[in-house]
C-alpha cells in the first residue's frame, strides 16, 4: 500500500525533489529503521531520501486510489 508524503525541502537533493511537491512512497521498513523513506518520482522510478526532508500526509483512500492511478 502506498502513502503520500510532501517534501519540505530538497536540501542536498535540489535536482531531484521539489519542495511543497506530493510524492507517492513505497513500504520499505529496513529503510525506514535508518531514517530514509524509498519515494516515487515522475518516472515512475523509487529512490531513497532522508525522512526528514518530509511530511507524511493523511490522504482519503479514494484520492490515494487516483493519485496512484494518474501516475501510472
């Protein structure tokens, strides 16, 4: 299951992640224990970037359903 996270800065990242942007991210627990979330570009690629460069977001799960949709 995916979730949305908004980036609050790109600090160290400037090329590849846009502040106030949502990103979809993926589960991934053993990175997430060394502080990093693994998040889905525009290409639809996942990298890892640290969590603190990130909200977490409550999105309804209708609007996750599209959001994931409309980036596929």
């Amino acid at each position: 299951m995916s979730e949305f996270v908004v980036c609050l800065s790109n600090e160290g990242y400037p090329a590849s992640l846009e502040p106030r942007k949502l990103y979809e991210t993926l589960p991934d627990k053993e990175a997430e224990r060394r502080g990093f979330l693994r998040v889905v570009d525009e290409s639809g690629e996942d990298y890892l970037f640290p969590a603190k460069l990130f909200a977490p977001l409550q999105v309804p799960s209708d609007l996750a359903d599209t959001l994931h949709k409309l980036a596929a």
